[in-house]
C-alpha cells in the first residue's frame, strides 16, 4: 500500500519574492523526478521520491521559479474577483459548465429543497436563514453529481484496460481539489464539480482511474494521461481558471 508522507513548509527567495510549498514525499513507490504543482487557490505543491535530497528540490524549484511566480500571481489575480457568496436571488450558480440564476423562494409552508427550473435554480424554504439556502444548494450539488458521476465513470472507464471493475466513490465537498484516490483504490469526489462542464468533468475522473495504474505523478502517470486525454492540459486549464467560480462558498 502506498502512503504519502509530508515534508512540511519550504520557502525558497525568487528576488524579493518569497515562494513557500508543502513537500510531500512518497513512501512507498520511487517517482523518478520532482513535480511541482501550483493549486487554483495559489498554493505550491512539490512531490519528490524520499530518497530525493532536499537541497535537489530546492534546486528544482528554484529552477522554475519564475514559472511558479507567474503562476500563483495569476491564481490570485482571479481569486481577488471573486466574492462570497450571499445566497440570495439573482446570484450564479453553475450546473455543467453553465450559469443558472438562484432564485429564493419564502414559503412558511413549503418543505426546503432546491429544483432545477430553466434557466433558474429554485431554492424554496419556509423562512429566509442563510445556512437552510446554502444547505439545499449543497443537497441538490450533491444529488445531481452522485447521477453525473456515475454515468460518466463508466463512459471514461470503458476504454481502460486496467480498470476491469468500476471503482466506488463517494463525495466530499472539499475547497482546494476536484477528487483523490486512496491506496485501496477507492475515488473521493468533489460535487463542485458538476459545475463544471463535461470535459472537465472526465479530465478529472481520467486522472483519478490513471491513478489505480500508477498511484503517484510520475512520467509513466502523465504518459497514460496523455495517450487517453491528448488536450487534458487544455482542459486542465480551463478548470483550473473557472475553479474561484465553482468552489465559491
């Protein structure tokens, strides 16, 4: 079984700058290199096998320095647009990769719950409490990417040889991924993401199952990415660019 284990908070000087990242190591499975990823939200990630001296991923990540600068400069730069939400009618909300409008519905007697009508998504409850709206809209996130999921599994799965059995899932809204998966095999999801449109949708579902062949980031990972999804870094970043839009709470 593979485990991950955390080198904790490294900080190396890119002129007057100071770029910080979390190390992660990885126990039990070799990657061949260092990989360096900068979240939507702006947070620098490094992966490196254990045996990777750490003065080689400062190197490394002194090396691409101004890429990663340039890189969270423009996921703050996005994330400084986007305010909370109020959860009141009129406000965006995205279902697969379109915009909807929320509209709050005060019925004493109505039982709470969001529907998708139109162009709107409805939310009705019995008095206007803001923690009773954002809860519906969670619920109704919730059901809808349970169905979406699903039926997109097993359409992505289908041409992978190695998956011989669909993979279970559950969904945990999180603020800072679209999904994981563990040692054991099993996918966590974020329902955020049926906000998303279809493709990115599948990008993220074909990153997890290329994930129960190689459990870590490694050149042979990307490798079965790519042979799979040619465009994934365009849709990638794509996601990545709509990702304030959709986890906006």
């Amino acid at each position: 079984m593979e485990t991950l284990g955390f080198d904790g908070q490294h900080r190396v000087a890119y002129g007057d700058e100071q770029i910080a990242f979390t190390l992660r190591r990885q126990t039990t499975r070799v990657v061949p290199r260092v990989a360096i990823h900068v979240e939507p939200d702006g947070r620098v990630q490094v992966d490196a096998p254990p045996s990777t001296p750490l003065a080689d991923v400062l190197a490394a990540v002194r090396k691409r320095s101004r890429w990663i600068s340039q890189h969270v400069a423009a996921a703050k730069a996005r994330m400084a647009h986007v305010l909370p939400r109020e959860y009141v009618s009129g406000e965006s909300i995205h279902y697969l990769g379109k915009r909807y409008r929320l509209k709050v519905v005060v019925e004493p007697a109505s039982a709470a719950e969001a529907k998708l009508r139109g162009a709107f998504v409805v939310v009705n409850v019995p008095r206007h409490d803001v923690n009773q709206i954002r809860a519906c809209i969670d619920a109704w996130y919730r059901e809808r990417a349970r169905e979406v999921f699903a039926t997109r599994l097993k359409v992505v799965s289908d041409p992978l040889r190695w998956v011989r059995q669909l993979p279970t899932f559950r969904l945990q809204f999180m603020t800072r991924q679209w999904g994981s998966c563990s040692p054991s095999g099993r996918l966590t999801l974020n329902p955020w993401l049926v906000a998303a449109p279809r493709d990115g949708i599948d990008y993220v579902l074909l990153h997890e199952l290329c994930h129960l062949k190689h459990h870590n980031h490694s050149r042979s990972f990307y490798s079965t990415l790519t042979r799979h999804l040619p465009n994934w870094e365009r849709v990638k970043e794509r996601l990545d660019d709509q990702a304030e839009l959709f986890l906006r709470r």
